[in-house]
C-alpha cells in the first residue's frame, strides 16, 4: 500500500485507510473486526479512522491483535473526532467560538494526546477561518479536511480543497468512495436486508437511494460496469481507483463488513496504478 503525505503536514498515511463507521461494534462481530484490521495492517494500511459516535467508539486498539499492537506506535496513524457544537472536530461553528475550538486542539496536541487535528464535513471558509485564528493567536492549525468523495460528489474536493492545499496546506482524507454503497450495484433491485440502508438509524440512505437523484446516479452504474468489465476489475474497485487517481486525494477511507469485500477493495490500488488516465 502506497503512503502519502496528509498535506503538507509531513505526516505519510496510507493511500488507503480503514473506516469504522457502521460496520465495527454493530454490524459485524468482534472477531471480524479483529480479522479485518490484522488484514488491514498486514496489507499496508496504517490509517485506522474511529470516532467516538461510532458504534466502537474511538478504541480501534480492542480490534487489533497482540502482533500488531505490539509493533511500533509510530507505525500506525489513528483517528477519531470529537463532535462538538454541531460539527465534527477531527482529531489525529456552531455554538461554540472558533477561537475555543482551535485553543482546545492546540490544548489536546500541547497535552500530547493527539498529534495533529483536522476537520470533518467543515466548508473552506470555517477551515480558513480557523487557520487564520491559529496564526494570529499562535496556535496549532488544522492539517487536513475530512470529506465525502465519490462519482457523483466532487465539488469540494475537486474545487474547494485543492484552493486550501496551495494556499495553507490542508490536506484532503475522503470517505464513502462507494457512494454509501449505491456505486456497489447492490440498491439496483431494492434495499438488501443486511445493506447499511436497511439498519435503523439510517433511513437517510435508504431515502437517498430510493429518490429522483438515486434513481439517476443508478442508471448511470451500466456505463460504469462496462468500463469496469473492460478494465477487468469490479465496480467497486473502479470506484476507488477512481478516488485514487485525484493526487489531491491522500487518504480514501474504506469501509467492509466482510474480509473478502475488505480485500476487493484494497486491490483497487493495482486498478488505480495500472489503468493511467482510463479512470478519469
């Protein structure tokens, strides 16, 4: 697994990394899990994503074996948000004043329990706002920006955060590359009953896959297959390879409730390496 810089920060995570979202603490078991992340490590990922409203909270460490816990700190990059005020503070506006939230993160990094902070879901002014903070009241800024990035949601990535990266260095660390699933083909006859969409809490998805917008981005997963099958890989894995060819991309989190699916995905990185511009 290929490591790339998180910005311009210095600190190298692996291209692809391993979300906990959903999947660790409810959807599958403990000994999946365990399986997973050791599958994980074992194929090059040092990035490990967590959060404490996730179903596992932020503790990834009761997922990973002796072997692997007991190798170097340093070697593995973990981290978790804390959702404060109304949007999420990634660690590794809301109510509350932006000059709080920057004091706190440089608090938590100065304390040596983190040792860098991100933002999650936040738009380009916030995150401008609050380096600009950070400099004026010498503070430590944030590094990176947690984003949605998939076919069918590119703005921000594409147009916002490339901005940000040349004028203060913030990085860019995505999620979903599958669209919550929708880019799988696994919506096109209706909601599974062990799909994401189909688990209480999560109505959201299955509201936006059943919509007008869904039922387009649906139609549009026959052109990809093609292109997919010439390519002689998955769907899923065109998917993220696709993510993989924006070398403002750092990190593209993924997320598996299976190893086999966790493999699949992983092997997006040779798709990514192989396939040139194809997949742009």
């Amino acid at each position: 697994c290929v490591n790339r810089n998180l910005g311009k920060s210095g600190l190298r995570v692996s291209c692809v990394g391993l979300g906990t979202w959903v999947t660790f603490g409810g959807q599958i078991t403990d000994e999946v899990a365990e399986e997973m992340t050791t599958l994980a490590y074992e194929s090059g990922i040092n990035l490990f994503d967590t959060s404490e409203v996730y179903n596992c909270g932020s503790n990834i460490f009761v997922f990973l074996p002796m072997h692997v816990f007991n190798c170097r700190r340093s070697s593995l990059v973990i981290t978790t948000k804390i959702f404060w005020g109304g949007k999420y503070v990634h660690i590794f506006l809301s109510s509350t004043s932006l000059y709080a939230t920057v004091r706190a993160m440089t608090y938590v990094i100065n304390r040596g329990m983190a040792l860098y902070w991100g933002t999650s879901r936040w738009n380009s002014m916030e995150i401008m706002e609050a380096y600009s903070v950070a400099r004026q009241f010498n503070q430590i800024p944030p590094i990176c920006e947690q984003a949605e990035y998939h076919m069918f949601q590119r703005e921000k990535v594409e147009v916002q955060l490339p901005q940000l990266y040349h004028k203060i260095g913030i990085g860019a660390m995505t999620w979903s590359p599958l669209a919550c699933g929708l880019i799988s083909g696994k919506y096109r006859s209706g909601i599974p009953p062990s799909a994401r969409a189909s688990l209480k809490g999560y109505e959201w998805i299955k509201e936006k896959i059943m919509s007008e917008e869904g039922h387009r981005e649906q139609l549009k997963l026959q052109e990809l297959e093609t292109l997919a099958q010439r390519l002689q890989c998955t769907l899923p894995q065109l998917a993220i390879a696709w993510c993989l060819r924006n070398d403002k991309v750092n990190s593209v989190l993924l997320g598996a409730s299976r190893p086999a699916q966790l493999v699949e995905n992983i092997r997006a990185i040779q798709v990514s390496v192989h396939t040139g511009s194809k997949c742009n």
